[in-house]
C-alpha cells in the first residue's frame, strides 16, 4: 500500500515538472522580441512615443536590448530638443546612451536651480515692469518702442555688466551672487539671484527651457542660444 502511494507521488511530480517545461517553453515562444526578431520590435518602438520605449526597457533583458537601442532614441533626442532656447551641455556626455541623455535632459529641462554656468553661458534681456517708476521706464527702449530690450551679461568672476551707452546701467560697479536656502528635508526653500543691494529676483523656467529673474520692478529673460557650441549649463546633472 505505502509503495503504491510512493509510486502514485512520483508521478504525479514528474507530471507537474513535464507541464512546468511545456508552459516554460510556450511562455518564451510568445515573447515578441523572440517570433518577431529584434528589427521588427525596433521598428514597432519607433512608432511609440518617449515614455512607452522607456517602459519597455523594464519588461525583461530581451526587450532592454531593443527599447535601449541608440538607433531608436537619436531621432527621439532630436524632437525633444527641437525649439528649445537652450541645450544642455550634458547631453555632450560622449559616453552617455541616448536614452540616458533623453532621460537627464527632461530633468534638466524642469531644474529650477540655476547655477553660475547658467547665468555666464546666456546673454540677457532686462526690462522693467509696470511697477517700476516712471522715470526708469522711460529709459528703457523696450518700454518706448524706439529700440529692443537692454541687455545684461554675469561673469565667471562675480562681475554684472551691460551694452556700452547704456542709459540705465550708468557705469556702476555691479556685483551678483546665486543666494540659496533649504527646509529641514533638504529641499530648496528659497532660490534667488542678487545684484549689489537691489531687490533679489526670483528664478523660473519656462517651457523651452529659457531661464526668468524677476521682481516687483524688472525682469531678466535668457536670449535662446540652442545653437551655441558646446552648448550651455553645467556639465555635471544639478537637480
């Protein structure tokens, strides 16, 4: 009777094993990479937009291969920086993938966090706002519609400076510095630009890419330059 049993259990086993190999088989016979080939995936991926490729890296090593492809996120990394004011100069990483470089230059793209490299590498728009006195005002060409904007340019030694004949800029000594304070957690608080003692101005992006400074009394716009060698920012990601 205990042999019969025995003998029973046996079977059943190698019949759960021989039914675990069949489904194994059939499961890695219907992965699409394996009946279509990697060309074919690849030319599938091509008609999905950025995020789906990205999640196709995640569903096994088969489809990582395909979706990683830098044949596929070349023209990807084209779109996503076609328009834009600017482009990051991390995206010159020879040694980054293109999906990486797509990946750090979205994230790069919503910094807030403007650095030293970002204020030198632009030239500036200066205008004032409607808040300002009127006397300021009527020194702006921009303002009376008889010129463009002023301009504005940051150095790498701390120095601030403007066009010659400025009526505005005077020929004062001008100083900047990137002012930063942070919550218990580590996240930024407060993120602003100063010059000498004036008002500080607040740091935005817009959805090119372009920087903003602004306060009650004026304004600072990025100059787009996507066409600048060596392009612009800081090398290294600062999120």
């Amino acid at each position: 009777m205990e042999e019969r049993k025995q003998a029973a259990d046996a079977e059943r086993r190698k019949r759960g094993r021989r039914r675990w190999r069949r489904g194994r088989e059939k499961r890695s016979g219907s992965d699409p990479v394996e009946v279509l080939g990697e060309e074919v995936m690849g030319l599938v991926m091509e008609l999905l937009d950025a995020r789906s490729v990205a999640r196709c890296t995640a569903v096994s090593r088969a489809w990582y291969g395909v979706a990683a492809d830098n044949r596929l996120w070349e023209p990807k990394c084209a779109e996503l920086m076609a328009g834009k004011a600017h482009i990051p100069r991390l995206t010159m990483i020879p040694t980054a993938s293109k999906l990486s470089t797509y990946s750090m230059a979205i994230m790069d793209g919503k910094r807030n966090r403007i650095t030293k490299e970002d204020l030198c590498d632009h030239a500036w728009e200066y205008c004032f706002t409607i808040a300002a006195p009127e006397y300021w005002r009527n020194l702006d060409p921009s303002w009376k519609h008889t010129g463009p904007p002023m301009r504005r340019y940051f150095h790498e030694d701390g120095y601030h400076s403007a066009d010659p004949h400025d009526a505005v800029w005077g020929g004062h000594e001008c100083e900047y510095m990137i002012m930063t304070s942070f919550v218990g957690d580590g996240k930024i608080r407060d993120h602003y630009v100063k010059i000498n003692q004036w008002p500080p101005m607040k740091v935005s992006r817009k959805e090119d890419w372009s920087w903003e400074l602004s306060n009650h009394l004026y304004r600072y716009n990025s100059i787009p330059d996507a066409e600048k060698k060596g392009c612009t920012g800081p090398l290294f990601p600062v999120w």
